[in-house]
C-alpha cells in the first residue's frame, strides 16, 4: 500500500481543464469535480481507480461558496454572490467639509457611507472561476505484463513495468509515478483544472446587501 509519504512527494500531473458549465451569481449551486479517465489510459496503464483527492486551490473565493472533499471528489455547493464580482465603486460626501470620496472594492467600512449617491456594479459579465483539484489514482497494470498468445514462435516475455514507461522516477525525492511490482500497482497523482463560468447578476443584490451594511453601522 502506497505510504502518506510517497503521496506527498509525488509531482502531480496536469491533466487540463474540466468544464464545469454556467452559472449566474445568487443562484443555488451543486456540483461535483470528478476524475474522468482518458481514452487511451487503460491500454497504457491498465483499469484504473481513484483512491484519494484533495481540493488544492481556486481564484475565487466567495463566503457563499462551501468545498467539501470526499474520498474521490470534491463538492461544490451554495451560490455566487458580490464576492466573485466585487469590482464595485461607489461615491459619498462628508457632510461636514463636503469632501467628495470615490471608492472602488466591497464591502464599504467607512460609516460616511450613508450619504453614498452613486453606486456602480462590477464593470464585469462574466468571469471564470477555475477549482484546482488533485486525484490520486491507482493503477492496476497486472494485465498488461502478459504477452500476447502466439502459435508460432514461441511469446516474448513480458514487459516490464520499466518498458510500459510506468515506472519510479525517485530524482529529487519526488515521483512521477510510483510503481509497487508486488502488488502490480502503480500509483499517479493527476492535477485536474475545473472550469465554471460564472454570469454577474449581482446588481439584484446590491441595495440588499448594502442595507445590511448600513443598518450593522447603526
């Protein structure tokens, strides 16, 4: 069984992007980010498993939005709101020097913001929310070492889990792969970049959202 340790010195292999869809702000989302092998994986590494995933990063990070990781996935629930899209500017005088503020970002801390009379939503449609992912996948390569049935000369051996390119790079104390001849299992970490498109519907929130401010600096 491959060890916490190996795990963590493996170098992840990037896998590309997952398309995740379309979304619009304050609307309720539930979405899983899942490992989809290739077309090509079983006849170079053999059936194939995730055993492990861990959530990495991602650009975005909204209070609204909850990632939970389970064994083989990970769960992305809730909904976007003015945190995914808080280019906002606004504009307030003080009432006392009549001074003009122009203020760009969300949400506002200063109490003048009262005496606000314009406010702008983020200039932004749309926007790309990537989730970076990794899965440790297992590989089962035991029908791979078998030669092929030959009736007229006799069957080369086998190849090697050094020939199928599968095979321990240890340099730097890290592995691209992690190869256990006993067990004929081989061990990958894949980097997987899941893509959503996210619409900015924000300004049907913005008088709401900006109450609650006002009415907290009560």
């Amino acid at each position: 069984m491959i060890t916490d340790e190996i795990v963590n010195s493996m170098v992840p292999q990037e896998r590309g992007i997952s398309d995740l869809g379309e979304n619009a702000t304050f609307e309720q989302i539930n979405l899983s980010c899942i490992w989809e092998p290739r077309d090509n994986d079983q006849s170079e590494y053999g059936v194939s498993a995730v055993i492990g995933c861990e959530f990495i990063s991602t650009d975005v990070n909204d209070p609204l939005i909850t990632k939970s990781v389970d064994n083989d996935k990970v769960n992305i629930t809730g909904e976007y709101g003015i945190s995914t899209f808080d280019r906002i500017s606004y504009e307030f005088k003080d009432i006392e020097t009549n001074e003009t503020f122009h203020v760009k970002g969300w949400p506002p801390t200063d109490p003048r913001i009262k005496y606000m009379y314009k406010l702008n939503q983020d200039p932004r449609e749309i926007r790309d929310v990537n989730y970076i992912v990794d899965f440790l996948i297992e590989f089962d390569f035991s029908s791979l070492l078998v030669a092929p049935p030959s009736t007229e000369v006799p069957p080369p051996p086998p190849p090697t889990p050094s020939e199928l390119g599968i095979i321990t790079d240890s340099a730097g104390s890290n592995y691209n792969f992690y190869v256990d001849e006993s067990t004929e299992k081989a061990y990958r970490k894949d980097r997987v970049i899941f893509n959503q498109t996210v619409r900015n519907y924000s300004f049907r929130k913005l008088a709401p959202e900006l109450k609650k401010i006002l009415d907290s600096m009560e």
